[in-house]
C-alpha cells in the first residue's frame, strides 16, 4: 500500500509545489517507483508543470471531477508507467461549497479525500499531495488522507513560524479527528547558501522540532529550478544534472526515514 505524504507549510512561496514535483519526479523516473502526485491547490501549479514538463499539451479532468462522482480513478492522468498524476483546475475551489452541500458528517467532510484513496492505494509505492498554504478543508483532507507530512522550511522568520503552526494544526487534526500522521522531516530551503540568516533559522529549527527530524540534505537556491517552471523540467546538461541530484539527496534521506518510521510501526 502506497506511503502517502503531504507536503506542506502554512506560509505560501516556500517552493512546496517544487519539492512535491520533484520528489515524484524522482522517484519514479530515477528510482523506479510507481507514484501518484495528487493536486490540491485549485491554482493547478503542479498539474501545469508536470504537464510542460512531459508534453501533456491539454488537461481534460480535473481533481473535483472525481469529487464530485465519489471515485479518482477516471482523472488519473498517466504521465509516464510510473508517473501518473491527479490534476487540479481553478474550478476545485469550489470544494467547500461542494462538502458543505453533499457530506453531511463533519469527520466525513474532512475525510473525503481519504475515502477516495482509499481504493487506489495498492497501485502505487508513493502518494504524494500539494495543498495550499491555508488552514482550510483542502488542508484538512490531505492531513486525514497522509501518513506523513514533509514540512518545507525556506530559510527565513515567516516560515519558521508556518512551519510550527502546521505542527500545532497536525496536533489538532490528531486531537480532534484522530487523524493518523506524522512529521517525516523538516526540509529547510535556502535563500543564500551559507548566509548567516538561512543558517541562523535552520539552528532554531533544530532547537524547535529536534535535531535528528530537520534533514540533512537542503533545498539549495539554484536558478536552474526558476527556469524549469518556464521550459518544463529537462535533464541536457550540467545544470539540470546538479538540480536533480539535489532532490536525489533528498528523496534518498526521505526514504530511509520513512523506511524507519514504517519498520518502527511493525513492531509496536
């Protein structure tokens, strides 16, 4: 059953849509995996550049399609064997309106996306979502549908302080539905490799989640990622090869602490 991930902070430009592209990217198309990328942003960013990025010129479907017929399996967009993605369309921010309306049980409004999972977790290795920066029910349901939350920290006092309250938001979605997740890391992304504030921040998250969950391996401030948002995410020459083996490093460590989480879980 897929391990399902919700990338997040509640302070937007953090590059959360870029660590969940590339971490799906990655892992099925360097590693092998079968991953899914789901979107739940109605801002569409991922969908738009998985799509630039594989040749996918038009989007027929869209995640609130799937919503609103109870099951996500006919918008599935296969990007590659591995690669397959549920795309977002400025329409699904009509998904409040649309729980409020047809899900009458508050823990079922906020579990919607976990129902419809649900069936389609057996075909693939990971689950990766990309939700808005805002406490809102799209946040709500990706936190109800993920075993674990990767928390993007850029290097600078407002994230600092978004990512400890997605923390406090995670404790009250567990305190009040139950909900079954935790934090696989925290992932700084710098503004300025080696400058005194990135530094400075990346300390105080130590200090505020722990030394050993804030990774290791960082998100460096490389130009290449900008320009991939225009001509699609490309792999010609050293450039792109340095950029891919950033999120390399990264879903590596990823793995082995989710491989750990998971042997921890057998046993208890």
């Amino acid at each position: 059953m897929a391990i399902t991930i919700v990338v997040g902070n509640f302070k937007g430009g953090v590059g959360k849509t870029k660590v969940s592209v590339m971490a799906s990217w990655e892992l099925a198309m360097a590693r092998g995996k079968k991953v899914l990328l789901v979107d739940m942003d109605p801002q569409g960013n991922a969908s738009t550049l998985i799509a630039r990025s594989t040749g996918v010129t038009e989007i027929n479907t869209s995640i609130f399609e799937g919503f609103q017929n109870g099951s996500l399996k006919e918008c599935i967009v296969e990007v590659t064997d591995n690669l397959h993605m549920i795309p977002a369309q400025v329409s699904f921010k009509n998904f409040p309106k649309f729980l409020y309306a047809n899900v009458k049980e508050e823990i079922d409004q906020v579990s919607y996306l976990k129902k419809l999972l649900d069936p389609i977790r057996d075909e693939y290795d990971y689950i990766f979502i990309d939700v808005p920066p805002t406490i809102s029910d799209f946040s709500d349901n990706a936190m109800m549908a993920a075993d674990y939350v990767l928390i993007i920290l850029q290097a600078q006092e407002l994230s600092l302080e978004g990512a400890e309250t997605y923390v406090k938001y995670l404790q009250f979605m567990a305190d009040n539905y139950d909900a079954d997740i935790q934090v696989a890391g925290v992932l700084p992304v710098l503004l300025r490799p080696g400058g005194r504030v990135d530094m400075s921040t990346i300390e105080r998250a130590k200090e505020m989640f722990g030394e050993d969950n804030v990774m290791e391996n960082v998100i460096k401030h490389l130009e290449r990622l900008k320009a991939w948002d225009v001509t699609g995410i490309t792999d010609n020459d050293m450039h792109d090869r340095k950029a891919h083996q950033v999120f390399l490093d990264v879903i590596d460590e990823l793995e082995e602490k989710l491989n750990q989480f998971e042997e921890a879980g057998k046993y208890e």
